[in-house]
C-alpha cells in the first residue's frame, strides 16, 4: 500500500469531471486499498479518486466512530434523496482547515459496485449521507467551498494561495 498526495484548492485539475470505471480490476483494487491508507493517515472521512488527480467515479468512506468500517464505492450513483433537507458544518482534505456550513440531502440511497466489483445499494443519513454526497460532488469536479458566497470562497482561495507559496519559499 501507498499513500497518494492529495490536491488542494484551488488546483484546477479538482475539477475535473471523472469518468466511469470501466471495469474493477487489480489496479482499482491497489487504488482503492491506497486511497484507504491515505484517508485513515489523513484522519478523513472519505476520500474521492478526483483528490489524488486519478479521474474515474471511484470514492472511499469510513464514517464509523471506530475506524474499522472501509467502504469502496465504484460508478457510484445516487438512486434516491430524501426531500428533507439538513444543514452541517463541512470540512474537506483539499481545503485544509476551512470548514463551513453546507445544506444537503438529509438521507439518500447510492447504488455503486464494491472493491470486488459487486453490485450494491446502501442508505446512509447522518455524517454518511453528507460525506457520500460530499464525495460524489468531486467526482463531478465540484468542491463544496463552491456552495459557499463568492466572497467567502475567494478569501478561502487567497489563504490557501498564500500558505502554498510559503510552503514552497521553505523548501
Ligand atoms: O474528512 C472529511 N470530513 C468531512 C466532514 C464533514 C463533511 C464532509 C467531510 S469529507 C472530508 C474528507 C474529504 O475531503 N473528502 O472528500
Ligand atoms: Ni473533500
């Protein structure tokens, strides 16, 4: 196993639109087990292919309160949402220590293939249900600072703009 480096806003390339996995092989299976790794060494709660400039609909979770439950979601697709809308506080590993409110589906229904390229449909509500839906949006290129005022997503951009360039002057 490895641990992939993950993208931060605003790198162009998270918005990228990842295209379908065409068939779960090895190299998905070593790229799901790596994404893994790099979620749990990154204490996140899941982790999408887009975060790590691999562009197929590939996405990892673990929202159990153990850390014991890893979850592999191939072409995953939302099959259901629940009308009830709920309002939670996000955070994302590519826009490091920025965190704000986001209004998403309360609970929905994902239908998507298992690491072993098995069918499987799966309800989630709570901290699941935001982090899938959380997921799914960067396999379609979008960040959820986009669902934040221009004015808050540009103060974040300029920040991260800023600590990228110290970042490289300490090299
Ligand atoms: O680790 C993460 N925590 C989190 C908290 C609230 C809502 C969404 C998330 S997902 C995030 C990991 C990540 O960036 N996944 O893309
Ligand atoms: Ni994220």
């Amino acid at each position: 196993m490895a641990r992939l480096t993950i993208l931060r806003y605003p790198d162009p390339r998270l918005h990228t639109i990842a295209r379908p996995v065409a068939d779960v092989d090895e190299r998905i299976r070593r790229l799901a087990d790596d994404m893994l790794e790099t979620m749990y060494a990154a204490e996140g709660v899941g982790l999408a292919a887009t975060q790590v400039d691999v562009h197929e609909r590939l996405l990892v979770m673990d929202t159990s309160e153990a850390r014991d439950h890893p979850l592999v979601l191939i072409n995953p697709e939302l099959t259901w949402c629940s009308e009830e809308m709920r309002v939670a506080e996000e955070g994302c590993l590519s826009v490091p220590a920025f965190y704000d409110k986001v209004e998403r589906h309360a609970s929905v229904k994902v239908r998507a293939l298992g690491r072993d390229g098995e069918p499987f449909e799966m309800h989630a509500e709570g901290l699941a249900a935001v982090c899938v839906q959380h997921e799914i949006d960067h396999l379609r290129g979008k960040v959820f600072v986009e669902y934040l005022s221009a004015l808050k997503r540009d103060r974040i951009r300029t920040k991260l703009l800023k600590k990228a360039r110290e970042e490289q002057r300490d090299d």
